[in-house]
C-alpha cells in the first residue's frame, strides 16, 4: 500500500477529534525468568492538537508504550487506534506507511545519519514518505528550526542541540498528525533543553501537531495539558487542576 492510499484512507482528522487512542494494552514478553509483563491494562486517547506528558521512572515502560502507540510494536492485548486506524486491522507494511504520512519521532539520542548532512538527513525522510519537493520542505523544515546556516554541516560538526534541531526539523517536515518525543531533552544541558522544547510547544501550536512528551523533567512535563505518570507498566493520569 502506498502511503497515498494511506492518506485517503485516514483523511486528516478536524482539530477536536481524536488522533490517538488505547484501550486496554497489555504487552508482555517472554524472558528466560518466564514471562514478563511490560504494560499492564493501558487506556489512553488524546485529540488531535493536544500535548501528553508521559513521566516515570526508568525501566517502567514509557518507550515501550511510545512503540506500542506508534504502530512500531503489537500489543498482546488491547486495541490501538492513530489517525482514525484500528493498528491491529493493518499490516506490518500498512502501519509503516500510515507512520511516515502521520507520525513524527524525536529521540534523545537525536539518531541522525551520520554520513549524511543536515539538509540530507531532512530530506531522505521525506523521500521515504514519498513526498513532492523534497528540498523546498527541507530547506523550509531547517529554516523553521533555525538552521538554515547549518545546512551543509554532518552531525559530528553539529553541537548536541544543533543535531536535536536537525531531528525535529526532520521529524515535522512531512507535517504530521502526531509527535513522539522519547525524552528528547535527556542528553542536552538546560538551556539548550529549553531551546528544544520551546521548539516543540512552538511547532505544536503552529502546526496543531499533537504531541507526546516523554521526559524526566517535571518542569517540562508541566508544559504540557495533561501528564500521564508511568509506574511500573501501570499509566494513571493525574488530574487537570
Ligand atoms: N523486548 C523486550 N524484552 C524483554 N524486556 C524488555 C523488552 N522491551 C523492554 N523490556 C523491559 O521492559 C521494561 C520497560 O522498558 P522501557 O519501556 O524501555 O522503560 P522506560 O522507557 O520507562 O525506561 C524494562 O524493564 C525493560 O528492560
Ligand atoms: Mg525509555
């Protein structure tokens, strides 16, 4: 399936609707101490434009769930909906596709091409996405980040920021529905972990991109509309005030 068909099988949902939602994932796996329960009875749904901070801590499951609700895993139990799309009704091809027309990823550990500039890491993800002028929204995407001095740079003579901004830039640059952000501030120090994240709020306003945030920093977290606490594979939202 191509990633048109994608397309005109989810149109872009109107900002009110739902973009994301779980209901009753279970993910467990088999470990040589027999089996091992990950993610225990997750329920969840953000509308389109919202932001979700994910908090916990290490080893509790938050990049476990980003996988699962990005269509990169398959629950055990459970049912995901993105972007209008039972996950569990697609293949494996399908959800590849429907991730590369809807979905954005940022990491903490920036995973850029390192044989590749910054302009090139921008554009091969927009290749993949079959998309049309793929250097416009590319020189657009690092403009927006405010790169544009930087175009020609290889990650290695970027500074740690720098190489975040290249990731968002990428990772915004097919306009997605959707954002995860798996602690995209961890490997940065304050203020350029601020810079990143007023990105991110930034981009989400302008572009209605909902976002899920998933990070350490309280201060951070509480930028967000709503916070989601991860304990020990059990997700629980803490109240709006
Ligand atoms: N495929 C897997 N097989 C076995 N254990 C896993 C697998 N994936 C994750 N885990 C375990 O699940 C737990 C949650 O991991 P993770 O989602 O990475 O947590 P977090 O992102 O909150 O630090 C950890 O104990 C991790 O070792
Ligand atoms: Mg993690």
């Amino acid at each position: 399936m191509s990633v048109s068909n994608a397309s005109h099988a989810t149109p872009a949902p109107a900002r009110s609707e739902q973009i994301l939602s779980a209901e009753r994932v279970d993910f467990s796996v088999d470990a040589p101490g027999g089996r091992l329960t990950i993610l225990n009875n997750i329920s969840l749904s953000l509308n389109s434009g919202q932001t979700l901070a994910i908090v916990g801590a290490s080893g509790s499951g938050k990049t476990t769930l980003l996988g699962l609700l990005a269509g990169l895993e398959t629950p055990t139990n459970g049912h995901i909906e993105l972007a209008g799309t039972q996950l569990n009704e697609l293949s494996e091809d399908q959800r590849a596709a429907l991730r590369r027309a809807r979905v954005g990823f940022v990491f903490q550990s920036f995973h850029l091409l390192p044989s590749m500039t910054a302009l090139e890491n921008v554009m091969l993800a927009l290749e993949i996405a079959q998309l049309d002028q793929v250097r416009e929204r590319a020189l657009s995407a690092l403009e927006q980040v405010g790169l544009s001095h930087r175009l020609e740079h290889y990650p290695r003579q970027l500074s740690g920021g720098e190489q975040q901004r290249v990731a968002i830039a990428r990772a915004f640059a097919s306009n997605p529905d959707i954002l995860f952000a798996d602690e995209p501030t961890g490997n940065l120090d304050r203020s350029n972990g601020n810079a990143i994240a007023d990105l991110l709020f930034a981009l989400n306003e302008q572009h209605g991109t909902a976002l899920v945030l998933v990070t350490h920093d309280m201060k951070l977290a509480e930028r967000c509309q709503r916070i989601a606490i991860m304990d020990d594979g059990r997700l629980s939202e803490q109240p709006p005030e």
